[in-house]
C-alpha cells in the first residue's frame, strides 16, 4: 500500500461560521445509546498582528446521564487560515471524576504552555514536535482540505498529532466510497476511512472510521470508535454554514 504525505492544501472550503452538531452514542450491553451531544464550530478571531481561523469540538452528555457518566469536553485551536498549522490549542477535559485542562503554544518545532490533571499542581509544558505536527482537532479539518477524490482504495496519508505531550504518528486510510444518511444533508456519497496510530488509546485494525462527504466541504458525518473503555459512534445530526 502507498502512503502519501501531506501536500499542498486543495480544496480548501472550510469557511467562518460553520457548525455542526452530532449524536454520541455509546455502546452499552450491545446497544448503541444515544449519550451526548458533539458540537464542532469554525469562526474568525484576530489579533493585531494576525487573523487566525478559530475551530472549537465539545462533548456534552445529556442531563439524565450525568449522574452515571457526566462529561464536559471542550477543544479549540487557533489555526493559520491557508495553511491549517496550529498556533494555540487549549483543552478542557472533565470525564467522570476526570479532569484536564492544557494550553500548548506552538511556536516552529517548539511547543510551550501548562498542564494540570485532576487537582494536582499546574506543570509548565516544554516539547519539540516535527514541523507538521497538528493537534487533535486541527488534524480532522486539515484532512478536509486534501484531495481525497485522488485517493485509492487502501492508499494511505501520514501525518503526526500532538496529544498528552507526545507527537504520534497517524495513518488515514481510504477504504471505499459509501452512500449514507448524512443528518441533515440528506443521503450523500461519502469517503470511508480508517485512522490509525501508534498508540494504545484506539483499539482494533480498521476499526476507528470516518465518513467525509465527497464533494469540496468534505464535511464530517460519521465516526465509529474502538477505544481501551469501549465503542461507540458519533453521527451528524445538522449542518449549518458549509
């Protein structure tokens, strides 16, 4: 199988004001349950020096399940608009009784900011990472700005995250051309694709999905997970400003 690297960005379509909204479903005695709300946001924030491209994921289960497994997830990161190369990340985790929150500035191959989980003390943050690292959320929309029409079933693209303070290496697969039900889109043909990664948080060969539409917006509309804890999936529910 080939594996492709990242090259210039074509069909760049993702634009100020686009939101969309997913179910979270969770897989609970062979049932897939509907848990939570997914909510993804782009729009334009600007600095006296520079505009940036501002794209925001949050997790929010529903009330009736907080008191079994309450989270209130929120990622950002602060991206050049024609390029997609992260200049802030900031997250905000609480899971159960788990919480992190983390800033990393990234500034060239170096990766500065703070770090604190749980009640423990805030840590300083100091790491280098390759010049085409991208955070986990950028990652997603930097993948839509590729030319997957180009792809082959089981080529593959190499890029690099940084999660936990570690840069990982990741694979995205092309697996085939799938019509679905994409929320409030309609039925569209969509890319499937496999994402892969040298770490022990995805679980399975093939077995972390997603579906983009396959047209210029390449617009996330499903994904299937396998983790350590479980699976589950997360489909869009509706789709404004693309």
């Amino acid at each position: 199988m080939a594996v492709l690297v990242f090259a210039t960005l074509v069909n760049a379509q993702i634009k100020p004001g686009e939101r969309l909204v997913f179910v979270g479903s969770y897989n609970m005695s062979g049932l897939m349950t509907q848990i939570a709300q997914v909510t993804m946001q782009t729009n334009t924030v600007s600095t006296s020096k520079k505009t940036f491209l501002h794209l925001s994921w949050e997790a929010s289960t529903y009330s009736k399940w907080d008191n079994f497994f309450k989270i209130r997830d929120y990622f950002e990161s602060y991206v050049d608009p024609a390029t997609f190369k992260p200049a802030l990340f900031k997250r905000n985790t609480l899971e159960g009784k788990y919480t992190k929150t983390e800033k990393y500035i990234f500034n060239g191959a170096a990766v500065t900011g703070t770090s604190k989980t749980k009640n423990r003390a805030v840590v300083p943050v100091n790491f280098r990472v390759s010049g085409g690292a991208q955070d986990i959320i950028s990652m997603i929309y930097k993948l839509r700005t590729q030319d997957l029409a180009g792809m082959k079933p089981g080529q593959i693209r190499a890029f690099s995250v940084v999660f936990d303070q570690k840069e990982y290496p990741v694979w995205v697969k092309m697996i085939a051309v799938e019509t679905i039900t994409a929320g409030s889109l309609g039925k569209r043909p969509c890319y499937k694709m496999s994402i892969a990664s040298k770490t022990d948080k995805l679980k399975g060969a093939d077995k972390n999905l997603i579906w983009f539409t396959a047209d210029a917006q390449k617009v996330p509309v499903m994904v299937r997970f396998s983790i350590p804890v479980g699976t589950g999936q997360i489909v869009l529910s509706s789709a404004s400003g693309i």
